[in-house]
C-alpha cells in the first residue's frame, strides 16, 4: 500500500498523545476533527493500527511504538494483505492464516514477546477461564451481534439478505456480522433489533418465570430491561442509574423500543443512602458497574491502561450496591447479578459476599465465555430471597 508508511507516522503521533482518559474511538474522532487533511480511508487504517498497537495489551512494553504496531499486526491479521510494506521477508514467508502459528513465530524471534504478558492478570481470573485462550482472543476483532426482537424474526434476516450484508445466524432471535457492518439505515434500530453482545442476549436465559415486577437498578442503556420486556412480556417494569442524563438517553431508546409504560429514578446505589421507591420486586436485575475485562477485545485500550489495584474498586462498590438494592425484593423473589468482567474478586468471590450476607440463597452461577466465539464474557448468578420463617 502506497501510504503505508505514512499511515504508521500517524498512528505513531496518536498514540503518545493519547493517554486513556477518554475511549479511544471518542480520542480519534477528536483528533481527526481537527486534522481535516484525513480521508474517511486514511482514518479507517490509522485508527485500526491504532487499535491494534493496544490489542498487544502489556507485551513487550519496552518495544518503540513502531515496533508494537508491526507485531500487533502480524498477529492480527491473517494475512499481510495491504501492511505487506511494513515487513520484513522473514516475517512475511511466515505468515500463517492461524493464528496460534504467528503467535509461536513471534515468540520465536522476538523474545520480549509472551502471550501471557498480554493480559499478565492471570491468577486473578474467575476459575473456568482459559487464560491462553482468553489472553489470544484479544487480537481478535469481536462480531457485532443483534438480538432481533419478537415480530422481526423474518423480517431483519431478509433485509441483510437484500442488502447483500453477510451474517451468520447463532439462534433464532442472534445474530453476527463483521464488526465494520453498516445497518443503521437498513434496520430499525431498538425497534426491529437490538445492538446486544452475544452473552448480553444469554441473560435472558437465566430470567426466572411468573415474574410480575422487575427493577433493573444500574439499567445504564437499558439493553437488559427491553430484554426482559420482550421475555417477561407484560412486566412493571422500574429502571435506576446514577445520573438524570442516562435516564434521559435511556427514555430515547425506550420510545424506540416501544416501552412507554415504566418508572424510573436517580440512584446512587453504593453511598448507602435510602432509594426512592417503597416497592418490593420480585425480581431485580443487578448488572453492577464493573472492570469490563470481559469486553476489552472491543475496547483494548482499556486492556492497556488497566491497574489491578481497580479490581478492588469495583468489588467494593458492587458490594455495596448488592446491599442496597436486595433491601426491596419481596420474600421469594430473584436477585439476578450480573458482571461483564472475567476476575474472580469480582465474580465468584461476590457470590460467596452475598451468601454469606444476605438472605439470599444461590440457584445458579456461570461464566458465560465469549472468548472462543468472538464475543464479549459475562458472569450471571441467580439469587433467591429466603422467606422469613413462620412464627
């Protein structure tokens, strides 16, 4: 490719300017803004050797920036393809479409390198992880999933179909496609389909029957409510977050979505305050803010700029909104908690918190993987509220 080097100067620029305190894809849409000389093609392959330079995680850190990209590129791509510029002929004779075969090649001549040393959390993850097979999956670009809505079950697939939009279907209501698909003027977004991970649409697996009232108190989007209204069916429904203004963008994505009929309220669940609402649940949906670590394939910078010592953070807020919230189930009635991290301080060890806590008893727990499916993973754990004794 004729700027391919030019494309490298570029990303190299990028890079020692940013420094995490924004998304990525937020840093770049800024920086482009400003450098108006960039075509929408220039910026698709800077920007993806950006993302690729911070899908090698913490390997090989001492590497000039340059460096990193090249071999983050080498084991993301399964072929040189346009990048073949930026190479070396020994490199490039051993370039193999699988991906554990590049990954061997680098460890080979590069000894810095180590597939450990991308994500070096290891011994903190949630017990049925597959490290390796965890640590190779960022260099993977996730699918974008869609959860196709009751009623809409023929109708989107056929619309892909027309467009000539390629997809692979993982179950009547999921589908994947490439992650660069442009849908949103083909498909009614929040009304025909909703944009939801693989595993965020699993949920709904662990959603109890007979339900009546549900409260999803950290909603944030609100992709966990539209999907127990589409589940539950007819649910009262009440939503919280900690700010007014997620509230509102989440009002938007319910008028699409055609929930008109729900409550909602600001909450800060972890100062321990009392919440506005008297009512008892019979079910709330506790997806408790978290590391993330289980999407940082889509995300990797925040695969780069981690600090184990947030693991911490995140335990104790989750356990102090855990305590709030379980104040307003009815007797009988189901916690379900949910994380997209892959640590156990955050997963197996708040079951055994909550248990040992609260009046709570465990029905079912599971990591949900995404890692081998181009996916995001989540952790889920069914509670129920034991009923006070009689007498």
């Amino acid at each position: 490719m004729k700027y391919a080097h030019q494309y490298m100067r570029s990303a190299e620029t990028i890079i020692g300017l940013y420094d995490g305190t924004v998304p990525l894809a937020v840093f770049l849409k800024q920086h482009f803004a400003i450098q108006k000389k960039f075509g929408s093609r220039d910026r698709r392959f800077i920007s993806h050797l950006c993302y690729c330079y911070y899908r090698m995680g913490h390997a090989s850190l001492h590497l000039p920036v340059s460096k990193r990209i090249q071999m983050a590129l080498f084991l993301c791509e399964p072929s040189p393809g346009v990048w073949s510029d930026l190479f070396e002929t020994p490199l490039l004779e051993n370039w193999s479409d699988a991906l554990p075969a590049r990954i061997q090649y680098l460890q080979s001549v590069e000894p810095s390198f180590s597939i450990g040393s991308v994500f070096p959390w290891q011994e903190a993850l949630s017990l049925t992880i597959d490290a390796n097979g965890f640590a190779c999956s960022h260099f993977i670009q996730p699918l974008l999933f869609l959860r196709i809505r009751p009623g809409y079950e023929k109708i989107v697939p056929q619309k892909l179909k027309d467009a000539a939009i390629a997809f692979q279907s993982l179950n009547e209501h999921c589908i994947g496609l490439a992650n660069a698909s442009k849908i949103d003027t083909l498909i009614a977004i929040d009304q025909e389909a909703v944009v939801q991970d693989y595993n965020s649409q699993r949920v709904g697996e662990k959603l109890p029957a007979n339900i009546s009232t549900v409260w999803d108190c950290c909603a944030a989007s609100g992709g966990k409510s539209i999907l127990a209204k589409d589940i539950l069916k007819k649910i009262d429904l009440t939503v919280s977050d900690i700010r007014f203004s997620i509230l509102q963008n989440l009002k938007q994505r319910f008028i699409r979505a055609g929930i008109q009929e729900y409550q909602a309220f600001v909450a800060d669940l972890a100062s321990g305050k009392s919440v506005a609402t008297a009512k008892k649940y019979s079910l709330i949906i506790c997806d408790v803010p978290c590391s993330g670590s289980g999407t940082w394939s889509r995300t990797p910078e925040q695969l780069y700029y981690f600090e184990q010592e947030r693991i911490d953070h995140y335990a104790s807020l989750q356990q102090k909104i855990v305590r709030t919230a379980q104040h307003h189930l009815e007797e009988n009635g189901y916690l379900l908690y949910i994380t997209c991290s892959v640590f156990k301080k955050e997963n197996e060890e708040q079951v055994s918190f909550i248990q040992q806590n609260f009046p709570l008893e465990l029905l079912s727990m599971e990591l949900l993987k995404g890692y081998d499916r181009r996916a995001d993973s989540l952790f889920t754990a069914l509670f129920k509220k034991r009923a006070h004794p009689a007498g």
